[in-house]
C-alpha cells in the first residue's frame, strides 16, 4: 500500500457506528495539520429504552416449558441508521464544491 499524501485542504472523515470527525487539513503532504471541522455524534440509549414491549415466549412442543426470546439489539440497526446519514451527506459533499479530496477511516465491518 502507497503512503497516504493529503494536500492542504483535503478531508478525512473518520467514523465508526455511533461518531464521525469531519477533519481538515491545514498543512501540507509532508506535515499534515487536520483540523476538526465538524463532529456528529448519535445518541446511545440502553437497549432496554428502544424496546417497547417485554421479551417474547415460546411454548415448547413437548413440554409445558417456556423460553424467552432474546430481544433485537436496536443498537446495530442505529449505527447502520447513522452511517448511512453519514454516507448521504459524503455523497453531497463530494457532488458540491467544499470538497478538494477527501479520505474516509473507519474499522472494518464485524464478521459474524
């Protein structure tokens, strides 16, 4: 892999699920300067605030046992929520003129 040159002016966004840093660079390709322009954050509740209703149940066929349903975790549903308000406002960005270049850094997605 090349090493990364960013010109004065160009971007690097950095995001994970829940935060994005919108920086800038105010250097040059030998000494970057990135200025944070921007920070976006979501909120974070508990999973037990994004439910509405208790954990489901099921009846098992040959018993009279019962077993609760683990609930959705809503947090994944929200980061993909929020990258993908993240990834609507790059693609505007990059249609406009504020943009020169820009880099964005963020983890890989979870296996699994």
């Amino acid at each position: 892999m090349s090493k990364l040159k960013m010109r004065d002016g160009d971007w690097a966004i950095v995001l994970d699920g829940s935060k994005a840093l919108f920086l800038q660079n105010r250097g040059d390709k030998v000494h970057p300067d990135l200025v944070a322009r921007e920070v976006r954050q979501h909120a974070d509740p508990p999973n037990r605030e994004l439910h509405t209703d208790r954990p489901g149940k099921v009846q098992q066929s040959a018993t009279s046992s019962h077993s609760a349903i683990e609930l959705t975790d809503r947090h994944d549903e929200a980061k993909r929520v929020f990258i993908a308000e993240v990834a609507d406002e790059l693609d505007r960005l990059a249609t406009s003129d504020k943009f020169c270049s820009f880099v964005v850094i963020a983890p890989p997605p979870a296996l699994g």
